[in-house]
C-alpha cells in the first residue's frame, strides 16, 4: 500500500507526450485496418494458388460486388435484426438488473429463485425455442426472437449486478447508518454508484449475447433479419452473399461493443 | 460529550455458533477527553465503538451519551474506520460531504449547505491535502485517504470522534506523522476522542487514558493514566516518562519481559 504522506505533486494520470499519443491513437485504429489488409490479400493469393471453386471461397472481389451492388439490402436485413438485438438487450438487462438487486437485498429470492436462475443459465437458450414456438408460433407475442435474446442478455447482467452490490463492505454501509441514513438512502448514494462498473460489464457481455441470440434464432427459424437472408443465400450457394452478410454482422457488432466500452470508459473515470 | 458505558455485554449469536465478545464493561470518558482503547485482536475493541455509536446493540447494559440512553446512530458522531472507507467515484471534496447529504436526506443538517462546504475546504485546508480537493481517492496515498477520512467524520462537527484503528494499516513512518497531525486537529476542534489500537506507543502518545482490554470475551483491566503535558511532539517519544507509560501499558496487558521463556521451567 502506498502510504507516502510526503507527496506534493499535483494530482494527475500519468501520460504520454502528446507526439507519443497521437500515435498511438492512430495505430489503434491503422493495426487492425493493415492486419485486415494484409487478411484479404492472403485469402486472394490462396485462392489463386488453389484454384477454388467460387462456391467454398469466392475471391474478396465478389465480396466486394456483393457489398456495393446489395448493401442496401443487407443494411435493411440488419436494421431489422438490430431492431430485435436492442430490445431483446434493453428488456434482458432491466429484468437481469432487478433480478439481480432482488438476489442480492432479499435471502428468500436468494435461496428460491437464484438456483432456478442459474439452472436456466446454463440451459442453452436456443433449446427454448420450439417451446416458444409451440406456444406463441412465429411471429406471435411475444416475439420468439426477443425472448430468446432477452434470455442471453438476461444473465451476464443479473450475475454482474449481484458480483457490484456484494461487494459493498460493511464499513461503507456504516457510514451511511452512522449518520442515520436510511436503507433507501444507502442503496441510492452508495450500491449503486459503487456496482455501476459491474453492471456496464456485464451489459457489454449482454450486447455480443443478443447479437449472438437474435442470430441464431434467424438462422434457426428463418423469418426476418439478416440471419434469415444467409439462410436463403445458402439455399441457392450464394456463398460471397454469406461472407458479405458475416462482414456487416461483425461491423455492427464491434460497433456496439466499442460504443459500450466507450460509455463504460467516460462513466467509470475514477474506476 | 461524555460517555458513560454501563455493563454493557455483547453476545453474538448465529445458528452454530456463540460468541461472547464483550462482558461487564463499565467505563466513562469525559467531555473533551482523548481515550484510546487498546487490546488484543479480536477483543471486541471494534465492537464496543460501534455500541457507542448506536450501530449495534448490546446485549447487557447501557450506553449514555450526555446522559442520554444510546438506542440506533444520533447522527452526532463521526466514526473513522479502519480502512479509509473513501467513495471512490467521488472527488475528495464531495467524500468530505457525504456526511451532509445524508444528514440532509434525514432533514438532520444542523448547517446550511455553503457552510458546510466552507467548513470542508478549511478542513481540507487543515488536513494539508487542498491540492487535492478535486481529485478521486484513487491518486492519493493511503495515509492521504485516511486524512481525508478524518475531514469526514469531522465535518457535521460531531462532539464525539469514534476512530477504529485508522493507522493500522500505515507504515510506522506515516503513522507517527499522522498521530501528530490528528492531536493538532484535537487540539483545534477539541473534540471528545475514543481511539481503539493496539499499538501501546501510539495510545499512549495520544491519549490522556488508555484504557486496557483482556482477551475475548473483551473487559477492562485497568486504565494508565497519560499525565504527560500537551503539546505532545515528536521527540517526547523517546523520553523517560513516555517509555514509563508505554511499560505500565504493556505489564497490565501482560506482556512481561520475555525472560520467562528463557526460564527452565516456563510458567
């Protein structure tokens, strides 16, 4: 622990030149573009030198062809995908969210629920779906595709949110109740502040499992979405079609992992 | 204000287990004394603070705060603990006023809110730490934080300061800086202080009692009286008369010489 009551310099993060940053800054997002780069050019030159049928491996130009001539097409598939990704995300993680408060501040929800919950967690959530089916049907109410999602958002967050509010310890509460606050009070001004950067991990774990969710159950049961339409390129060997279609899913979501992280990162600045 | 501790016993009781941590402590500390409590780990020294402070309560007896019968927090202590106990999302100065808001939540705010914020920056100021009033617990030095732990307990100018051995975790280096630092601030705020330890040289150098505590379950020994003049400083440490106390403290613990293990027949 360092205890040096001597230290007089102003407080500050320890950082780079500013020349030494930009850099860096530059190379987070250069690496990763020449690594992706570099990627194509061996998968053509693979392909010249193996001669692949256009069906295992199209060439990253018929790719290409796919993105440009049909992105409209793959843009709206996946909005329609996104659509049932957020909401399943949104409602998975307020219900694990208050699962989770529940879990932690209630012994009786604790000892019944909590071991079900975990049950049902490590339950693959696709084997739900002919349930779901059986009852509501495809497209029915409430939407399969959502619940599934829910179900994968569901648990990373009610686990997260139980490991943040726990780990408040006796002392902090006490400083609370010392003073007379209220339990209400302790929740507000302490839990909570004190599990938010738990919570926002595990809503970011939630993000790539709805992602992961509203997929699987489109390439399941095609209906809509973007999931459905590489069910259908498939069914004709549309294989630069698949590829292309992978290529906006992955886009979509590093973009929402990134977005995540960078909440994450302006809200959890003390951290 | 002054305490009066009136037989007070503590049980612990779980389902397999009962733990009689504190039996038949009867004790009083006056208006404005510094007393350090001062025994063995586990001897209910933590325990008996927070029956002072209302957090728990007794099993047997009373507690008597001006006279008044202790029943759940007042609101009118600060409590230092262990560990600084900083909320680490916010800044040093808003840690300082925790304790408004939440005097303020229960509508128990004695002081309007700019006076409070007035009196952090003078404690701050105080504390020698207003360089960092903006910055997050994370960029300071452990005994920093546990300055600014102090600031804490003492804003809502409480009459009585309960500090649960908050140099235990500091280097003796810092620890003897910060006993020196919080008998100015005393000597500033003159409030009444109970000061658990157990570190004999640091009890004795604060207090004006020691008060010391048998093994579990915790009772009290015996007291030594610290009739060494104020101001206390540095140097009084290797003095005659402090090593006198420091020797008093240890023989009513129990703590001898260490000849009698070199004894052939050890007692």
């Amino acid at each position: 622990m360092a205890t040096d009551v001597e230290v007089v310099a102003p407080p500050s993060e320890p950082v780079a030149p500013p020349a030494r940053r930009s850099i860096d800054r530059i190379r987070r997002f250069s690496d990763p573009l020449i690594f992706g780069v570099l990627i194509t050019i061996g998968w053509q030159v693979i392909i010249q030198i193996f001669d692949f049928h256009p069906v295992v491996l199209p060439p990253p130009s018929r790719v290409w062809t796919v993105l440009s001539t049909q992105g409209d097409f793959l843009l709206e598939s996946m909005l329609d995908s996104l659509d049932t990704i957020i909401r399943g995300f949104l409602y998975g993680s307020l219900f694990g969210w208050a699962a989770g408060v529940a879990i932690t501040y209630s012994p009786i929800v604790r000892r019944a629920i909590h071991p079900i919950l975990v049950a049902l967690f490590v339950v693959p959530k696709a084997i739900f779906l002919p349930l779901l089916i059986l009852w509501w049907g495809v497209g029915g109410f409430p939407d399969h595709k959502i619940v599934v999602t829910m179900l994968l958002a569901f648990f990373p967050v009610t686990e997260n949110t139980i490991a943040g509010l726990s780990g408040v310890d006796r002392e902090m509460t006490e400083l609370s109740r010392s003073l007379g606050g209220s339990a209400l009070f302790m929740f507000r001004k302490i839990a909570l502040p004190f599990s938010l950067p738990f919570v926002l991990a595990g809503l970011r774990i939630a993000m790539t499992e709805a992602f992961i969710g509203t997929l699987f159950v489109e390439i399941l049961v095609p209906n809509e979405g973007i999931g459905s339409r590489i069910v259908d390129a498939q069914d004709v060997s549309n294989t630069q079609f698949i590829i292309a279609a992978i290529v906006v899913i992955a886009a979509f979501g590093l973009a929402a992992y990134f977005l995540l992280q960078w909440i994450e990162k302006r809200l959890t600045k003390w951290y | 204000m002054g305490i009066r501790l009136d037989g007070i016993g503590k049980i612990f009781e779980t389902d397999d287990l009962r733990v009689e941590a504190l039996s038949g402590i009867t004790a009083e500390v006056q208006d404005h004394e510094f007393v350090s409590i001062i025994g063995p780990s586990g001897c209910g020294k933590s325990t008996l603070l927070r029956l002072i402070s209302g957090l728990i309560p007794p099993t047997a007896g009373t507690t008597f705060l001006d006279d008044v019968a202790v029943d759940g927090p007042t609101g009118g202590i600060g409590f230092v603990f262990q560990a600084p106990t900083l909320l680490k999302w916010r800044t040093v100065f808003k840690n300082v006023m925790f304790p408004y808001e939440v005097l303020a939540s229960q509508r128990n705010a004695t002081a309007s809110k700019a006076e409070f914020e007035e009196r952090a920056h003078k404690l701050l100021k105080m504390a020698g730490i207003e360089e960092f009033t903006h910055a997050y617990p994370k960029q300071l030095s452990g005994g920093m934080q546990q300055r600014v732990s102090i600031c804490r307990a003492l804003i809502h100018d409480p009459d009585l300061l309960l500090m649960d051995e908050p140099f235990g975790a500091l280097d003796e280096f810092t620890r003897e800086r910060m006993n020196e630092e919080l008998l100015r601030i005393w000597r500033e705020t003159k409030k009444t202080v109970v000061f658990v330890t157990h570190h004999i040289p640091e009890a004795v150098f604060l207090s004006d009692r020691v008060l010391v505590m048998s093994r579990r379950p915790g009772t009290i020994l015996g007291e030594v009286e610290i009739d060494l003049p104020r101001p206390r400083l540095a140097e009084m440490r290797e003095s005659v008369e402090f090593l006198d106390r420091v020797v008093e403290t240890r023989h009513l613990i129990g703590l001898g010489s260490g000849a009698e293990l070199l004894s052939e027949d050890p007692v």
